[in-house]
C-alpha cells in the first residue's frame, strides 16, 4: 500500500515562470491553451453576467408568468435569509476567480506534487511497454454528479498520453450520456496529441445503468484482456471494492480517486496510489499544467485556510461560553452564546 | 462557433442555477433543471442501447472470441425489453382498468418483467454484491500489514473495530477484575471502538468533505468560466 | 483428463446426486413454490376448484397469484415460480464460480445480466419517465386514454417539457457527422446545470455544515445532581480528539505549501487521522457485507435445496 | 534461513482466502450456529417501553424496506412485532415504501398468523391489529397521517372504509397513537417520521435501521428517539432480549432468525481477525528472513 505521503520528500515547483523553461516531468503533462476564449477571464465573467441578466429577464415572464400575475404580494427577488450564504458563495467564488486571474498575470504558485498524478505516465508507459491495453472506469453514476465530470477531465489527461504512446485506452460506461462525453473527451484528446487516427469508438462504450451489471461485465473484460494499467476515477459505491480486486487479481497498476468518502478506504487498501476526495478535483487542473487552473489550487486553499480560522475561532468562543456561560438580559430570558456570531451568521448556510 | 455556444449555455444555465437559489421566484427553476435532466439522460438511455446491440452485433458479425455470448446477451436484452414494454402477464387492477390492455403497474407481481426481476436480475446482482464479503476478506489479508507507521494505525484500528463488532468483544473485559455484583462487565474495547467512530472516523470525514465542496467549487468554477472544456471534445 | 479437471467432475456428479437425492426422497422437494389465484379487482382468492365453473371472461382476466405455502388447501404447484428458483440457484452458483476464476458459467451469467439490466433500465424509464412524465405532461388524454386510466380528468398539458426532448434527441446527432457538434449542446446543458446546481449544495451542505459542527467547546461541563457542574472529562476530551483531527487533516489537503516544517509535522498528524478513519470505515463494513453472503447462501441453502430445517 | 512454509504463504494463491471465508460463513448456517448479543442502551430502552405500556396501547407500525435490506430489518419486524403481540398492545401498520407492501403482509402471516392467530385471545383482524397499507407521497405522506389519517388512506389494505373497522373509532391521526415503531431502510423513513410526525406531535418514536443508515440517525438519540435498534446486531439483540423474556417458545431457534446469522458474522469477523494476524506475520517473518539474510 503506497501512500503519497512517501513521496513528499520529493517536491517539485511548479511556476509561471518554469512554464516556459518546462520542468521535464511537468512538460508531458502540459495542455497548451489553444483557443483563448473570451480573452481575459474578467472578460468572460462580464459576458457571462450579462447573459445571465438576459436569461433573469427572459426566463420569469415566460415561466412563472401565471404565478407572478395572480400574486398580489410585491415580488421579492432576493432571499434575505439567505444573505450570509450568499456572501459566503460570493467570497470563495471571488477568492478563486482572482488566485486564477494572477495566475494567469504570470504570478508564480508552488503546487504540492500527487504521488498518484506522477504515478499516471508511468502506468501509461508500463502498459505500452507490455502492450497490453489500459482501463479506463469514470464511475458508475452519470453526468449530473460532478465527480463523473471530474474523472472525464482527467480521462482527457490519460487519453492523451494514451495517445502520445498509441496504447489501447477501453472505456466502459455505465451510462449513456457519460459514454457521449467520454467519446467527445477522448477523440479531442487524440486530436490534441497529433493522432486523430487513434480515436476508436469502439473502445467507448456504454454497457448497462445497473451497477452490479456494468462491474460483471468489466471484471470479466478485465480477467480476459489483463490490463496494464487501472483508472477509477469518478463515483462509486460498493463496487470500488469488486474492481480494485480484480484489477489486483491481473497484476495492474491501479489509480483509484473518488469523493464518495465511504469507498477511500476500500480503495486505499486495494490500490496502488488512490486521490483522496479533493484531490480528484485538483487532478485536472494539476495534470492540465495551465497557470489558471493552477491558480485556482492556491484559491481553494485560501478556502481552506478560511475554513481553519472559523474552526479555532468558533471553538475558542465555544469554550469561553462552556467555561463562563453568559447571563440573562433584562426579560430574564438566555442571552445567546458567543459562538453563535460564527455558527449563525457567519455560517447560517441556506 | 462550435465550441463557443456549448460553452456559453453551460455558463448561463449553470449561472442560473447559482442565481435562482438566492431568488425565490426563480427557485422552480432548480427544481426543474433536475426534471429535465431526468428527461435527457432517459432519452440518451436509448442512444446508450443502440450501442449496446452495435457494440454485439459487431462481435457476433465478425465472429470474434466469445461473439456467443454476445448473442446471449442481444437475446436476453430483446427479450426484456419485448417482455417490459409490451407489459406480458400483467393484468388490470381495478374494474375501471379493465378496458386497458396497457394498464396496470409494468413491474406487478406475476408479470413477465417480475419474473425476469426476480428470477434472473436481482439473484445475479446480490451474489454479485454478496462477492465483496470474500473481496474485503482477501484486501484486508493482502493491505493490511505493518509496513509503515500509517499502515500500522489503518490495520490496528480495522483489528479493534472487527473485535468491537462481535460479542467477541467479551474477551477483552477477562483482564479487567471482576465486576460488582450484578453490573454488567466492563467492556473496554466497545467503548473504544464507539470512541474511535465519534472522533476519528467522523474527524477524517469531515475534513474530506470541507476539502471535496472546495474542490467542486473549483471544478464548477472551471466549468463555468469555460476554462476546462474537455467534456466538450475538440474543435473540427 | 488432469487432476483439476477430475476433481470439478466429481463434484459436479455429487452436486447432481445431491439434488436428485433431495427432490425426490425428501417431502419438502428441491425449489417447489406454490400460489393461490386471487382476483385482482377483489383481493378475494379463488378456490382452485371453481375456475373450471363459474368464472366469467372478465374475472379470469384479472387473476393473480400470489405465494403460497404448500399446506394451504387452496395452494396450486406453480411452475413459473419453480422453474425461476432452480434458474435463480444456478445463475447463482454461476456467479460464485468466478471466484475460482473466469470460466463459461460465469461468462454466461455476465451476458444475461448485461442484457437483462440494460433492458430492464431502458422498460423502466421508459414507463416512469417518458409515459409517466413526458407524455402525461405533453397529452395528459392521450396518457388516460391508452396507459394510465388513473390520471385526472382536468390534468392540463405542459408544453415547456418539450425542450429536454429536443435536448434529449440532439445526442442522436453525434450519428450523423455533418451536425456531430449540435450533440454537445445538450452535455453543455446537463454539465452546466450540474455545476452550478453542485456549487451550491456542497458548499451549503458540505462547507458550512461541517465547519458548523466542528465548532465545538474544548472544555464541557456538565450539571450534577447538587446543581452545581464539573468537568465532563470525557466529552472534552472527545471535542479536543476532534477538533485538532478535523483542523490537522484539512491542512493535509493544502496543495501550495511545502509540505515541511510545522505545516508537514501538522499534516503528517492528518493523514494519521485519516489512516485510522480509514481502518475503522474498512472495519465497521465488514458487518454488512457478511450479511448479504449470509442471505445469498441461505437462498441457496433454505429456499432452494431446503437443507437447513429451522 | 529456509522455511517452505513461508514461501507457501507468501505465493498463496487467494482462492484458499475465499474456501475459509466460505466456509466460515456457510459451517455456521448449516450447523445452525448462532450467535447472542449484549444488549446495548438504545435497545433496552425500546424493549422496556414496549414492556411498561399498558395491554391495548396503540402502536404504530411503519414498515419503510424493501426486499434487498430484509436482511437486516425483517427479523427486526418479526421481533418487534411478536414483542407488541405477547403484550397484547393494538398494531396499526403502514409503509411509505412501495415496495413494503409485502413486507407488511408477510410479517403479519409470519407472527399472527402463525402465533397469535388462534388460542384463547386470538388477534383479530379489525379489533387488535390493521393493515393500512402503502401511503404514497413520501414525507408529505407522513404529515398527512400525522394531522388526519382517513384524509391520507380512507380505506385499509383490502379496501375496507376505516370507519368500519372497531379499532379505527377513536383514532384520528398519529397523536393517538402510544408509540411509532418504524423499521427503516433509508428515505424516506425513520428521520422523516420523527421530523414530520413524532417531534411536531409529541409520541414516542423508536427506529430500526440498517447498519449504513445508524450514522444520520444518532444525532436524534436519545432526545427525539426514544430507541435505536441498528443492524443485524440490533436485531439479535432484540431477539436475544425476547429470548430471555419469553422463553417459550421464542428461545426455540425457528424463532430467530437474526440470531442463526449472528453465528455466521462472528465466525466471518474471527476469520478476518486471524487473516490480518497472519498477513502480518509473514510480513514480519519475511522481514526477519531479509534482514539475517541479505
């Protein structure tokens, strides 16, 4: 069981400026950007607002126009008890919109190497060496889990290496939207790497939506087939376990990363490298190499740091209230607890 | 062109769909979203289907390996879906029904699509569910051993969990003295493991979730600022 | 004929002799099931004897049948449901085999779960989704008319679920080279609510709410019975184990800073913490899955070959 | 140093890890092995309410799982529902699930019908026990029933008019009732009765719930759940209670299933605890081997 801790020791600046130069293990994974859409990124948030402004104005008269008419109530466009949480969203969303910005401006980040990212090309390189194919598993829910997008952001990363090394890439789905996007992710990735002959269809298909049916069908493929390489990256549930033993069962490298906090530890044990619930989010942005989606690694983080701070100083405060509880106010009623100015404003969620 | 509109419905909707939670005339709007995906991924099910037969028939055509199976798989789909959508052995329920050849609940018990439920899909699925109990066998035989300090603490805590679980437990109270007259024994490792499921499990959990609601934001963020796009494929 | 395949042989005859032995030296049989016939529009049962009589065309129309015990006087052999036990046990008994390694039976039983699923997914949206929602809602007469007698009279018709079904069939497009890119238009759609509609829900859900909970008090006391407190040792230390274990794993998660220092040793501490989550979760599922090998088996055991006698 | 023995285990071929877990599973069920368990707090408590209600008291059976986690829940059903019987009390059954129809009415053949069904005090369909049949609507449902019964199902399970029905009279929604008793398998179930109908009503509510489900509804004990019975060891705790309680004949092992698949976990459990030990010592013998020689 290989944890990525083992690898700290061996860290890595990732930089704007290294950009450029090209670190060499960070080059394979570079994504050049090459469509810059919208120029900037303030640019594409203002035409984005202003298509949600048209949208506001469109969507209600057409929709709700009965309701909205038979109310005699004045119309309330904002939900006030909800003005903490709104601030909230704002502030995070702000914190990572502007980290991406001066990514973007040239101003450098350090990144923190995965071992399980590094461990990627090498699966790659191990399968093509052996010439056996590669597996590729984007979990078993479908497209509306953001999991599934996650693990097809990084199926692009893996097929384009895949592709680099004309090495087999099987992807079976369990879903048939996800097995549209997954042909969509693939056959650009191919183009990207030079090698629009590599796409095949075939390699992408759907096998069915029940679970236990879809993980049949791919231990058995992969019984037969003896992949290389294993990737299961996306949702899963309690076939995490079912895959992971067969892919041990074939002698493969498996990478394995899932949000669903119930199946890490499934995964940890049976796997040789495994991205712990945010890391799997992070992978694209990392395996992309592109300073804005590095950029927004450095604004989770400042979510993160905010996270720590409101957990010390609501405990602090928590304390205090245990150790001298407030009094009573005039009515003869409880005064409220200190902490409550961090679990009820602050944090009132909607 | 091809790129940019995908791009911006994604934005917009998305967008919508952030804005329409803090509004509460546009709160439907939510609720709707989530009805029409329902509606696409059922349409896109069929799509999914068509391939399934392509996907087969071409394995039977080109006679590869095994290309029988593929043909007991089609039969088997064909014969499901004739089976369910065409309700074979199911009967009206009530008197007003009983004009409707199509009435009646598709799954009743004694339909032809309850005994393929009962009789074929759901003995396959829960043994092959049932399998994980030999899997966690040989994953816990196989990972847990004591190489490092961190696999030293994942296999101590599996041992004290697995003994807490069971009336096994028992054994660990034998080093205690004895208890007073009528108490029940004092049993250290139950507490332990209670303990153990209140702080860590729940701490680590925890952690987990603040670190993954960062990440979607960052992923939704990515999504809708158009930055990532692999889901969209390339330009032609 | 080698060794292994000598040993499956023998066990595949005593299997055999096995069953045979106890279908037909025992009372109870191997797989028997029984039902009684009940009418659908009544709840009553019918007694077996009188279907040859007095039934008219509309009540044998609505005949069902439900389980039965096999002393029930008005119990009938059913062989529907005797034949799917014996396929049911095979099927199961084919799957198992994969344990020893991927053979025929195991292959078998993975091509009819394949199409079975696929075609039991695809009936079931099909009825639930696209009568019960899209065509109720697009033609609520229609929808009475010719499947679901039970809609109401004055249900009126919904055409704004027009737009999913276009979005639904513009995948199709990606069949036909020339329009491939309108197919994207409905992943556009379905990504992008998704993003934002995820947003949402996990910061609320996720962020806020477990922050929230985290907030807790280092030091508890707790009231006595003589009105004044002291210190739940206990709990406190509880809310301390917490409190640094949730603070030392989320800086385990930090991506831009060096892993060294006072961030690492705090880190190192985190994924500690996470380690032993990990075993206990590992731990604390094991219960479970025993539990539906337990139920596998006892099918197995019980209602097909009925060797445990409870 | 040379040891045969350990290179056999350390190329052991996992099939033999399968055999033993088979067979530790399978041996139990087939010598009918089973296993008791200490009861813990939230069990006992729900017990002993069920023992201090007053004969005739009104409980509330929810029946909210379906086929696949019988397992766990139905011989929770089959307990809770003989312990009601033997004290006599008035059951009124109802699901949420669609799928818990059956779940009702096998439950009901298996212990009134088998047990209770004749004798000097037989239960009588209309006067000790009701079938109220499945409640569409999820969590709206459970408001419904918890502010008016008839306007949610004016009718039982076989179309009788509630009104009809002795044990109805009296009886307008969940408030007159002594106790919910729900065996729950995920949503909606056992949170959504005590959000909707036992906290805004104030009875008495005690769950069963599946192993997965135990954490989302800990929180609620002990102040809005009177008791919580988790799992398969919930339920042979439960069994093992009754067992002691009424020996006869519920100490007979046809009468606890539960109990026959305790012996089957502990044996698992016991065979998962050995193979980490010995996992760990070929681990640790192999170190031994490598460090005496190089």
């Amino acid at each position: 069981m290989d944890f990525h801790s083992r690898s700290a020791g061996e860290k890595e600046f990732i930089t704007m400026s290294d950009k450029s130069s090209g670190k060499p293990s960070m080059d394979s994974f570079s994504f050049s950007v090459s469509h810059q859409w919208f120029g900037t990124g303030l640019m594409r948030l203002t035409m984005t607002t202003v298509g949600v402004l048209v949208f506001l104005l469109a969507l209600p008269t057409l929709t709700f126009a009965e309701e909205i008419a038979d109310s005699t109530k004045p119309i309330v466009w904002f939900d006030t008890g909800k003005t903490a949480f709104a601030l909230l969203t704002f502030a995070i969303c702000a914190t990572v919109i502007i980290c991406t910005e001066l990514a973007r401006r040239g101003k450098p980040f350090y990144v923190r190497p995965i071992a399980g990212l590094l461990a990627m090309e090498e699966a790659v390189g191990r399968a093509t060496e052996m010439g056996k194919p590669i597996l590729f598993v984007p979990g078993i829910e479908d497209i509306k889990e953001i999991d599934t997008v996650a693990g097809l952001m990084v199926l692009s990363s893996v097929a384009k290496m895949a592709a680099e090394y004309d090495t087999p890439l099987e992807v079976p789905t369990s879903r048939a939207l996800v097995m549209t996007a997954a042909r969509e992710a693939v056959q650009a990735a191919a183009l990207a790497a030079g090698r629009p002959d590599y796409y095949n269809e075939d390699r992408i298909h759907y096998i069915t939506d029940e679970q236990f049916g879809y993980v049949a069908s791919v231990c058995g493929w992969m019984y037969r087939e003896k992949p290389a390489a294993c990737f299961f990256l996306g949702k899963f549930f309690a076939e995490s376990l079912f895959l992971a033993e067969a892919g041990n069962a074939v002698g493969a490298i498996q990478i394995a990363g899932t949000a669903e906090t119930t199946q890490l530890p499934f995964f940890v044990a049976a796997c040789d490298y495994t991205l712990l619930g945010e890391e799997l989010f992070a992978a694209s942005a990392y395996l992309s190499g592109e300073p804005a989606q590095l950029g927004m690694l450095k604004g989770q983080d400042f979510g993160k740091l905010g996270a720590i701070v409101l957990v010390i100083l609501g405990c602090m405060l928590a304390t205090w209230d245990s150790i001298s509880p407030r009094g009573k106010n005039a009515e003869g009623q409880n005064l409220p607890r200190r902490s409550q100015w961090i679990t009820d404003t602050v944090l009132k969620g909607g | 062109m091809s790129k940019t509109v995908p791009v911006l419905i994604a934005s917009i909707v998305g967008c919508l769909m952030i804005v329409a939670y803090f509004s509460p005339p546009l709160l439907p709007a939510r609720q709707m979203a989530e009805d029409w995906f329902t509606i696409v991924a059922t349409i896109a099910i069929f799509l999914g289907g068509a391939n399934l037969c392509l996907h087969h028939l071409k394995k039977i055509s080109d006679r590869e390996a095994g290309w029988g199976f593929s043909a007991v798989t089609l039969i088997s789909f064909a014969i499901t879906i004739a089976v369910g959508l065409l309700k074979i052995g199911v009967v009206p329920e009530s008197e007003q029904q009983i004009k409707l050849a199509w009435s009646g609940p598709f799954q009743q018990e004694g339909s032809g699509f309850w005994w393929i439920y009962q009789y074929l899909f759901s003995p396959i699925v829960s043994t092959m569910f049932a399998l994980l109990a030999f899997y966690v066998a040989s994953a816990a035989f196989r990972a847990f051993r004591a190489k490092n300090l961190e696999a030293i603490l994942l296999l101590i805590t599996a041992l004290i969990v697995l003994v807490g679980q069971t009336r096994d437990r028992e054994i660990t109270s034998l080093f205690l003295p004895p208890p007073a007259e009528g108490t029940p024994p004092y049993v250290p490792i139950a507490d332990l493991t209670e303990f153990i499921r209140k702080t860590f499990v729940t701490a680590g959990q925890r952690a987990i979730m603040i670190g993954i609601a960062l990440g979607v934001v960052a992923t939704s963020l990515r999504i809708l600022l158009g930055l990532d796009r692999s889901y969209l494929g390339g330009d032609e | 004929m080698n060794r292994e395949t000598r040993f499956w042989t023998v066990l595949f005859l005593g299997g055999c002799l096995l069953l045979a032995f106890q279908s037909l030296r025992t009372e109870r049989g191997v797989g028997q099931q029984f039902v009684v016939r009940v009418d659908a529009t009544t709840g009553k049962i019918i007694p077996p004897a009188a279907d040859a009589s007095d039934n008219s065309a509309a009540a044998v129309k609505t005949v069902i049948y439900e389980p039965a015990s096999k002393d029930d006087p008005e119990a009938i052999w059913s062989f529907s449901r005797t034949s799917g036990i014996w396929i049911a046990a095979l099927l199961t008994l084919c799957v198992f085999s994969y344990l020893y390694r991927d053979n025929v039976c195991y292959k078998l039983a993975e091509s009819i779960i394949v199409g079975v699923s696929a075609g039991y997914w695809i009936v079931t949206y099909y009825w639930e989704v696209l009568i019960a929602k899209v065509l109720l809602r697009l033609s609520p007469e229609l929808a009475r008319y010719a499947f679901l007698p039970d809609t109401p009279a004055d249900a009126k018709a919904d055409y704004l679920c027009i737009i999913p079904v276009v979005l639904g069939c513009m995948v199709f497009c990606r069949l036909i080279p020339k329009i491939a890119w309108m197919g994207r238009w409905p992943l556009a759609f379905v990504v992008g609510t998704t993003a934002g509609l995820k947003l949402i829900l996990f910061l609320n859900a996720d962020f806020v709410r477990q922050i929230r909970s985290t907030i807790l008090p280092l030091v508890v006391f707790s009231a006595t019975a003589s009105g004044g407190s002291e210190l739940d040792w206990k709990q406190s230390i509880q809310n301390i184990v917490i409190v640094i274990s949730v603070l030392s794993c989320v800086t385990y998660f930090y991506f831009s800073v060096e892993h060294k220092g006072i961030v690492g040793r705090i880190s190192r501490v985190g994924i500690w913490v996470l380690m032993i989550s990990f075993g206990a979760s590992f731990a604390l599922t094991v219960m479970g899955r025993i539990t539906l090998l337990t139920m596998r088996l006892q099918f197995l055991f019980d209602d097909w070959l009925g060797l445990v006698r409870i | 140093m040379t040891s045969p023995l350990l290179d056999k285990l350390n190329t052991l071929d996992r099939r033999w890890i399968f055999l033993s877990m088979a067979l530790a599973v399978l041996s139990p069920i087939l010598l009918q092995i089973g296993s008791d368990e200490t009861p813990s707090p939230p069990t006992i408590k729900l017990f002993d309410e069920i023992e201090r209600l007053p004969e005739g008291s009104r409980i509330l059976m929810a029946m909210d799982f379906d086929p696949t986690s019988a397992a766990e829940l139905y011989p929770m059903a089959l307990s809770f529902t003989r312990h009601c019987c033997l004290r006599h009390h008035k059951l009124y059954f109802v699901t949420i699930w669609p799928t818990g129809k059956p779940m009702i009415e096998s439950t009901i053949k298996a212990v009134i019908g088998a047990d209770f069904g004749s004798g000097d005090r037989p239960y009588q369909y209309g006067v000790d026990y009701v079938n109220l049949g499945y409640l569409a609507g999820e969590a709206v449902a459970i408001s419904q029933i918890s502010s008016d019964i008839r306007k949610a199902r004016p009718q039982d399970a076989r179309g009788t008019s509630l009104d009809e029905l002795p044990i109805m009279s009296g009886v307008i929604s969940v408030k007159e009732m002594d106790l919910i008793v729900n065996a729950s398998a995920g949503f909606p179930g056992g949170k959504e009765w005590v959000q909707y109908a036992a906290t805004p009503q104030k009875v008495p509510i005690a769950v069963g719930c599946t192993g997965v489900q135990s954490t989302q509804l800990f929180p609620y004990y002990p102040d809005q759940l009177l008791g919580l019975v988790t799992g398969i060891r919930g339920a042979i705790e439960y069994e093992t209670m009754l067992a002691a309680k009424y020996p006869n004949p519920y100490a007979n092992r046809s009468k606890r299933p539960a109990f026959l698949r305790g012996g089957a976990q502990r044996w698992a459990h016991r065979l998962m605890i050995g193979l980490i030990v010995l996992g760990n010592g070929i681990h640790l013998a192999n170190r031994y081997r490598r460090t005496t020689h190089p």
